[in-house]
C-alpha cells in the first residue's frame, strides 16, 4: 500500500495535468473554429477557380503545357503535409504511416522518392531517411497563400527541371470534428480538367474573349492552380491538426478524471485503513491494562 | 436589358464585395479595360492595381493584386490573391513597405539573392497599387 502522502501527491500532479489537458481542449476548439472559417472563406475561391480551368481546358484540350506534360515515371516527389506541434492524437502518425507506405510502395516499383515535407512533424520522421529534399517547418500557423506559393513554385521547379517526373501530396483530409484520415493526391502533372457530363449537356459554353490567348491564360493559371491545391491541403490539415488534438485533450481529460476517481478511492481506503490500525492499537492497549 | 452588371471579387480569404455596380474598370493584361453591363463573355488575367467600380454616380476604388477576371453571364467576377477596399488602406503601412522594398531592392545583389528580389518587387508593386488606389479614393 502506498503512504498517504504519495497518493496525495499524485492526486494533485493529475489534477495538475488534467487542467492543461482541459485548457488545451479549449484553445483547440478556438483554432478549429478560425480554421474552419478559414476553410469556408476559401471555398468559393477554389470553387470559382476550378469553374475557370474547366471552361479554359475545354478550349484549349490539344495544347501543351509543360506542367501537364506525362512523361514516364522514374522519380517520384512526396509532399507531406503534417502539423507543426504533437499532443494530436494519432493524427501525425497516421499521415506518417501512409507516407512511409507510399514510399515503400514506389520504391518497390524501382522509382526514386524523394520527399518534401511541409510541417515539422514530416521533417523530424523522416530526418534520417536521406530522402528529404526540401521541408518547411513552422510553416502551418500562418494562413498566407504566399507560403503555399513558394511550396507549390518549388514543387513546380522541380518538376519542369525533370528532376521530378511527378509530385505527389499526403495530407490529413478533414472530413469532420470526430473522422480526420490522410489522403493522396496527385499535384503534377497537371491532369486536364473534364467537363462533367451534366455541365457540357448545359448549353453554357458560350465564346469567351480570351485576353491573352487562351494558352497565355493557362500558362498563368496552371501554377496559380497548383497554389491553390497545395494552400487547400493546408487548410485541410490545419482543421483536422486543431479536431483531433481536441478530441486527443478531451479524452485525456476524461481519462484524468478517472485517475483522480481511483487515486481518491485509493486515498480514502488508506486513511480508513490506518485509522482502523490505530484504533486497533488503542482497544488493544486499553483490554491489556485490565 | 439589365443596366447593372454584377461585380464579385474573390479572393482566398472569402469574398470581398459582391454588388450590382454601373460599370468596372480593371488593370488586364494588355492594359486597363472597363466593363460595362451585357458585356460579352471575357477572360483574362489581371495584373497588380486599381479596380474601380462605378455606383450611383460615385466612384469607389479597389486595390487587387494579380489574379483573373471572368465575366458572363452580366457578371464579372475577379479571382486575385488580395483585394483591399480604397478606404481600408493603411497609407502609412504601405508607405513603410514601399521603402523596405526600394531598400531591399537596392541592396540585393543581382544573383544570389534572385529570390528576394523578386519579392521585393512583389511587394514594392504591392504598395505602390496600394498608394495609388488612396490616393485615387480620396
């Protein structure tokens, strides 16, 4: 049985804990209020930005672009987009672990994977692998295109240099406050955009000035496309970072709670116990003087 | 005949105006071109500067840095990475960040800071629309 004093102690280091677990589960719930909003915000951007490529593609289906040139793959680029910080659950580890996956799957083709990892969690994992060409830590707590732009500009850079024959990404997909799970995509080459079959059905193609050329246009819009996938994959992962590591703190409150429950009983049971031992001593005592 | 066009600017911040306007005038591609309602369907891309749009007789005017313009529809919508109404700019932010960027301009070296440079460029053209779309408000 251990002394009084150590259970107290302990009581109150888990009381301690659980204080930070709650304040933490509430500046979580704060940040993924600014990060959802954030996400609504961009919505109609990307929206109207995807209606544009469409109704450029559409026109401009046989040109060229060399960043929606496919060429065969023997190079492969990861991006991987995690947090900065931990205490989020299984979050990391699991954008961690399908990137791991991924890796070893394209090398099982014989391809080269070379990595870039945005969030400091992806640059600590993959630290010692070798294969890190580019990271960005510290990069996920300020919300400016400008950071996705110089991301997707490298990424670019590096695929138009041929030293990439395709770029990849692996973020945390928010799909709600209670599921976050990593998905993939692919960044370049650009695929052409398809017109679904009930939009062309519609009758809205009407002829468009084009100013410049339609290519131009898209010579312009291609990496402005690119800027705005990558900044979306952010946004993406910075909700679903501040979800789970909300639930992450509310499950460690509750599970302080329940220490504290036991750690009690067990408190209670050691006093009752010793005053029990003591009372034994003093009926004892007073039945031998007799 | 509608005798108002549809003005939206987006940006990926959420939307910054959205009103049924006279008529809109915007920094293109291959200079400035303004837009009247029933204009035919456009695209084109649109450079760093002063967007201004007529109502009621009175001119507003809109700092937007580059992006591109779609209009259909008697609507024209801008997609730009930053847009910041007249009356919201900070003159003497913006003064402050003209001179960082000449300054920063004027010390790097041509090569090895490329990078820099051409955000310093950025930012001085950023600045400058933002003086020039005060300067306009007023």
């Amino acid at each position: 049985m251990p002394s009084l004093k150590e259970v107290k102690t302990k009581i109150g280091g888990v009381k301690k804990t659980s204080q930070i677990t709650r304040a933490m589960n509430m500046v979580a719930a704060a940040k993924l209020r600014g990060a959802q909003a954030r996400m609504e915000d961009f919505r109609p951007y990307a929206e109207q930005f995807n209606a544009a490529m469409r109704n450029l593609s559409a026109g401009t289906g046989g040109a060229n672009f060399p960043l929606m040139e496919v060429r065969d793959v023997r190079t492969v680029e990861l991006m991987v987009i995690t947090s900065d910080r931990g205490l989020c659950g299984s979050f990391n580890t699991h954008i961690l672990r399908a990137a791991e996956k991924a890796v070893n799957r394209l090398e099982g083709e014989g391809k080269k994977v070379s990595l870039v990892c945005v969030g400091k969690k992806a640059r600590n994992h993959f630290r010692r692998s070798g294969k890190i060409r580019q990271s960005y830590p510290d990069i996920m707590g300020t919300f400016q295109m400008f950071n996705a732009r110089t991301i997707a500009q490298d990424a670019a850079a590096n695929f138009l240099s041929g030293d990439a024959d395709e770029v990849r990404v692996i973020y945390g997909r928010f799909h709600s406050v209670a599921v976050q799970r990593p998905e993939e995509f692919d960044l370049l080459p650009v695929k052409p955009v398809e017109s679904s079959a009930g939009e062309a059905g519609g009758g809205s193609q009407a002829v468009y000035i084009y100013e410049p050329s339609q290519e131009e246009i898209m010579e312009v819009l291609l990496p402005m496309y690119l800027n705005v996938m990558v900044y979306h994959a952010m946004l993406e992962v910075s909700a679903s970072e501040h979800a789970a590591r909300m639930t992450a703190m509310d499950n460690a409150t509750r599970a302080c709670n329940d220490m504290i429950e036991n750690l009690t009983l067990v408190y209670n049971k050691t006093r009752q116990a010793g005053i029990t031992g003591e009372l034994m001593d003093i009926v004892g005592g007073a039945e031998a003087l007799k | 005949m509608a005798t108002q066009i549809q003005l939206e600017v987006v940006t990926p911040k959420g939307a910054v105006i959205s009103e049924q306007v006279d008529m809109v005038t915007a920094p293109g591609y291959a200079g400035v071109f303004g837009i009247l309602a029933n204009h035919a369907p456009l695209l084109s891309t649109i450079k760093v500067g002063s967007l201004v749009y007529k109502k009621d007789g009175r001119d507003d005017v809109m700092m937007i840095s580059g992006g591109f313009c779609e209009v259909s529809n008697n609507k024209v919508t801008f997609l730009v990475e930053s847009a910041e109404r007249g009356t919201d700019i900070d003159i003497d932010r913006a003064l402050r960040a003209k001179e960082r960027a000449e300054k920063r301009l004027a010390e790097a070296t041509a090569q090895q800071e490329k990078i820099d440079r051409a955000r310093a460029e950025a930012a001085l053209q950023r600045a400058l629309a933002r003086l020039k779309a005060a300067g306009q408000q007023a």
